[in-house]
C-alpha cells in the first residue's frame, strides 16, 4: 500500500462513500502520521477525515477499509445532522449496516512493545512492562509479593 498518495486516497473515500453510502465524499481527507493509537479519526469542525499512514503501511487493504468505511459513518451522519458519536444508536446501526468496524486492529509494529519483563519472587507471575517499574515501591498485584527484573530488552 505504499504507492497510496493523498490523491488516491481521496479517489479510495468517494468510491467507498459512493459505494456503502450512496452519497459523495466532498471534503477533506488526509493522511495524519501523528496518530498513534487510531487508525484514523473524523473532525466534525471541518469536516475532515484523518487516516493513519502506518496502517496503510503495514496492514492489508481489508484493515484500510474498514477504518475509513468507520469514519465515513461518522462523516455522514455528522453531515445529516444525526448521532455521529460512538455512543449513539445511529452510529451503531450505520456501522452495522455498511458492515464497518467498530475498532480497528493493533500495529504488528506496536502489538509486542515489552521492554522489561518482571515476576514475582513469591508466586512467579509475570508482568511484561513498556517503561521500568520501582521494585521496591510496586509489588506483586496477585500476592504482594517482591518483583523482580527477569530482562530488559
């Protein structure tokens, strides 16, 4: 999916609005490569539709889909003045019937980010940590007993 540019982007929304909406996408849409944990997000104060770079990168074209069919049922209810929200039923009901996702899946890049690996001294249960742990303020969530620092990767 490399070879996806802003413009082919855009050509992708309308055919997929024109598709599952029967309606035209005719704003904005764009790559974002600050967003971290989404795959993409709308603004209704603009009318945009932001899409993570990375997921065009490393997911297949299904996963892209998916996050901008989720976006475009924000999008078009916004526009129609109805709940565009999570929370409410007509975005729920929409995403149930253009068969778009409610969340999108995880990075490969970012599913396995454990840097330090703990356990317990007393039980032996493992805790798999992004950022380092104070073993002698935290202990055991199970026991309480003592940590300790099996590896740092």
């Amino acid at each position: 999916m490399d070879h996806l540019n802003e413009a082919s982007l855009y050509r992708l929304v309308n055919h997929l609005s024109q598709t599952h909406f029967n309606k035209p996408f005719v704003h904005v849409v764009r790559f974002n490569s600050r967003l971290r944990t989404t795959g993409g997000r709308y603004i209704p104060a603009i009318n945009t539709i932001e899409i993570n770079p990375k997921y065009a990168l490393e997911m297949d074209h299904e996963e892209l889909v998916g996050i901008i069919k989720h976006e475009l049922c924000h999008y078009h209810l916004h526009i129609e003045g109805k709940g565009y929200k999570h929370r409410d039923r007509d975005f729920k009901d929409l995403l149930k019937a253009t068969g778009s996702p409610r969340h999108c899946q995880p990075l490969p890049s970012l599913k396995e980010q454990s840097n330090y690996i703990y356990s317990c001294r007393s039980c032996g249960l493992t805790y798999k940590r992004k950022r380092r742990v104070n073993t002698s303020k935290y202990v055991c969530g199970k026991c309480r007993g003592r940590l300790v620092m099996r590896e740092h990767v």
